[in-house]
C-alpha cells in the first residue's frame, strides 16, 4: 500500500480462500486498516462468492486491489479580507468647471458690456429658473444674450459658481472695500438669476 496525498492503493488480500468458505451466512470478511489522504479506512463485508472461485482464485488466494481517491474540500483559513474600498470625493465640479474653461459644446454666448462670454445652456437652465425661461420658455432659441447691467468679472464669477456651486477663490486677490463690493455686486446677480444659495453665501 502506498499513499499518494489524496490517492492511494490498497491490495487486500485474502490468504486460505477456501478454508474461509464456511464463515457461514452473513459473515463476511473484512481488510485491515489503510491510510490515504490523511484518513484510516477499512474495507469489509467482502462476502464469499462460489463465483469467485472460477476466474480470480489462485493459488487459494484472492487479491483485490483497490484505487482510492480522496476528494478534500478546501481548507479556508482565518484571514482577515478588508473590503472597505477607497472611493474619491466627487469630482463633478472640477469637471464642470474644466467644461466652462474650455468651453466644449458651449451653445450660448454672452455679451456682457462688450466681453464675450461662452457657456451651455442646458447647466444654466438646471441652476436657474431665470436662465431656464431665458433658454426654454417662450423666448425661444436663443443664442447670443447681451448684458449691459453687470461686470464681466461678476458675471463670470456668478457662471462659476453655477457650474461648480461653489466661491473657492472668488476675489482672492481682492481685500477691504474692494472685496466687499465684489460680494455686494455678486449678490445683486445671485439675486437677478434667483440662485438662492449664493445670495445667502453672499
């Protein structure tokens, strides 16, 4: 007998056949202990056939040879998986406002006091009642807005906060008064397009 790990073979034999015909209804023979895969095992209840006797006895002697293979299911061990994933902050404003840098798809232009303005109406429309009845109500398509009531500067800093919701480095370099009537003409837009978070950020 020889142990292949999960496989092995085991010749049982079985020495004086004939003397052990006579065991008697019911009794049977059984081999000796074996070990594969890591298991004992024991072979039995090889009952005595007359039939036997005709092909496979020889020498008085029955030999059986038995292949064993031992299916193991897996052995998990105790590790310790850690499946928190690391998920980034939402990046969405970074990438509206690269949109409004670069100006792809911009399908509206605005004149503000001669300065030529560029953005998509569709954004405007989502963050401003005003701008979707500009765009989307009765006045139709239109494509090129003239401003004349407010500065570039507060027009584009109102745009950006449209498209990121936020003033991240409005007026940075501005101080004293001057950053105070930023915020003050900042407001009066907000309030012109009804975006009601920045006039109360203002």
């Amino acid at each position: 007998m020889h142990d292949g790990g999960g496989t092995g073979e085991h010749a049982f034999e079985i020495v004086g056949y004939s003397l052990k015909r006579g065991l008697g209804v019911g009794k049977f023979v059984r081999s000796r202990v074996f070990s594969v895969g890591g298991f004992d095992w024991r072979f039995g209840k090889f009952l005595l056939r007359t039939e036997l006797e005709t092909d496979y006895i020889c020498d008085d002697c029955l030999t059986i040879e038995c292949n064993i293979v031992v299916a193991m299911k897996p052995q998990l061990s105790d590790v310790s998986v850690n499946y928190e994933i690391d998920v980034p902050a939402c990046d969405i404003p970074e990438h509206f406002a690269e949109l409004l840098d670069q100006k792809v798809g911009a399908d509206v232009t605005f004149n503000v006091r001669g300065e030529i303005v560029e953005a998509h109406k569709v954004i405007l429309a989502a963050r401003s009642p005003v701008f979707k009845a500009q765009f989307f109500g009765q006045m139709g398509e239109k494509r090129v807005v003239t401003i004349e009531d407010m500065d570039p500067d507060i027009f584009k800093a109102l745009l950006r906060f449209v498209y990121t919701g936020s003033m991240h480095g409005m007026g940075d370099d501005l101080d004293g008064d001057d950053y105070k009537d930023m915020i003050w003409h900042l407001l009066a837009a907000a309030d012109k397009y009804a975006i009601d978070r920045l006039k109360l950020m203002c």
